[in-house]
C-alpha cells in the first residue's frame, strides 16, 4: 500500500497542472459566445450547404491522408489557398449582412452617442404617419400601386441615387401624385428620410427568397429585397387587389388596414419611452370622453 501512494504521489508530481485566472475564463466565455452565433448564423444562411459540402470534401481529404495518396494531397495542399478566396467570394453578401447586422447592434450607442442629429421626436413626426397612412388607404381604394421606403439607421444613399430628387416634405397629395398612372416618377419606390421624401422612381434589389408566394410581382419582391439588405420599413400597396403590405427585416405582412399600418410605422418612430406614454394617455382621455 505504501508503494502504491509513492507511485501516485509521484505520477502526480509529474503532472503540470495550468494555472487558471479568471481572464483565462471570460477568453473561454467570449470565444464560446462567438463560435455560438457564428454557427447560428452559418445555419441560417447559404453558408450551411457550403459547410456540409466542405465537411464531404474534409471527410474524402482524411481518407486520402490515412491512405497517403500523395498526388490527392498534393492538389489540396495547392488548391487551398484559392479555395478560401472562393469561399469567401461566394459568400460576400452573406459576410456583409453579418457585418451590417453586427453595426446595427448599437452596443456603444449608450456610452457614446456617434449619432447626434436624431431629434427627441423620433426618426418622423405623427404627421408623416398619418400622411403616409392616407396616402396609402386612398392608393389601395382605386388601386394603384405604391412602393414606399422608410429609412432607418441604415442610409439608403445608394438607392435613392438611382432615382430622381424630389426633396419634399411628406404628404399624402404628393405620394398620391407621385404614384399616379401615366405620371413621370409613378414606377420605381420613394425613398423618405425624416418627414422628407428625398427621391422617387428608385430602383431596389428584388428578393430571390423562394418562400415567398408565386403570385406576389415585382413591387412586392423588390420591397422584401430591400429590407433584407437594409433595416428600412417598406409599405407597398398592390396595384392588382389594392391590397396593404408592409416589409420589414425579410418578412413580408399583407392585408394590413389604416390601424395596423399605422402601429406598424410607429413601431420605428423611435420615439422616447415618455413621449410613447403621453400619446397612449392621450388617446385613453380621449376614450373616456
């Protein structure tokens, strides 16, 4: 018994037991919380397929080194390089979603306010809301089509140069004027910036996503298009049905009326949590009366 504690207390000693601090513990933390999100973010994306694809090629690669099939070897160990280029080529606007979706996060917006020409008022005064809301009850009433964009933190400046300025405060006439038939700004979307309409007849990016319904056209393709590569909110107004639909973060809600629409855009007003509770006590009051 006595040579059996001397052999352990010895092949203990031998042991080098790693010292653990606590920043050794919060590395682990953040590189768990990374990997975490960066797997969800694959299976979310086109990502996953090239990762189950490059998983068969990993698989056909170990084979060959166990067997040593050197010439096999030899093309991966060349063709990898250009590989990694491809992959990331292939997945550049998945990459850039990731990095646009990481920037919206806001994580210092508390401690440094980088954005400073945001009023108390929010992005948009309730008279836009209600003059977009018009616009769009009365277009849906004798159908005619409508494209409106709303721009959020995510500047549309590249979109809005595709169309013609127009640099007009929000109202209802005009947006009615603007998407009337035979009229020279009535195709493509308007972009509005704060109570502003900035441009008209803009061109936005269709969506390829396959879930959406066959009998949806261009308008509402390309509304969801654009909300998937910006944070904007989207409100489009079929010219087949009259029907009011709202895109937002690739999502696409339809059959919407004067109510909801007007909850929906008010949901990104971005006001203050005070001036929110004044306007619901407002409309209680008003309720009571």
């Amino acid at each position: 018994m006595q040579q059996f504690n001397t052999f352990i207390a010895g092949y203990f000693s031998k042991l080098h037991m790693p010292t653990v601090h606590w920043t050794d513990v919060l590395e682990i933390i953040i590189l768990a919380f990374l990997l975490y999100h960066i797997l969800v973010w694959i299976k979310n994306t086109r990502a996953w397929a090239l990762l189950k694809g490059v998983t068969v090629i990993g698989v056909f690669v170990l084979i060959a080194a166990i067997f040593r099939m050197n010439t096999i070897l030899w093309i991966v160990t060349n063709v990898f390089s250009i590989g990694a280029i491809a992959i990331v080529v292939m997945l550049q606007p998945e990459l850039r979603k990731a990095m646009e979706e990481l920037g919206q996060k806001n994580l210092f917006s508390s401690i440094l306010p980088f954005d400073s020409s945001k009023s108390d008022g929010g992005r948009f005064s309730d008279r836009t809301i209600n003059e977009i809301v018009k616009a769009s009850v009365e277009m849906s009433k004798v159908k005619t089509g409508a494209l409106i964009v709303m721009e959020q933190e995510m500047p549309l400046g590249d979109y809005e140069r595709t169309g013609i300025d127009v640099d007009g405060i929000v109202s209802s006439q005009l947006l009615i004027n603007i998407f009337e038939h035979n009229t020279p700004l009535h195709d493509g979307a308007v972009i509005i910036r704060g109570n502003r309409i900035v441009s008209a007849t803009c061109y936005l990016p269709l969506s390829d996503n396959m879930a959406l319904s066959k009998e949806l056209g261009t308008r509402h393709r390309a509304g969801v298009g654009i909300s998937e590569v910006t944070d904007s909110l989207t409100v489009i107004v079929s010219e087949e049905n009259g029907k009011i639909s709202v895109a937002y973060n690739g999502e696409l809600e339809r059959g919407l009326d004067a109510e909801r629409l007007k909850a929906r855009l008010s949901e990104i007003q971005n006001k203050p949590e005070e001036e929110k509770k004044r306007k619901l006590w407002k409309g209680r009051g008003r309720n009571e009366k």
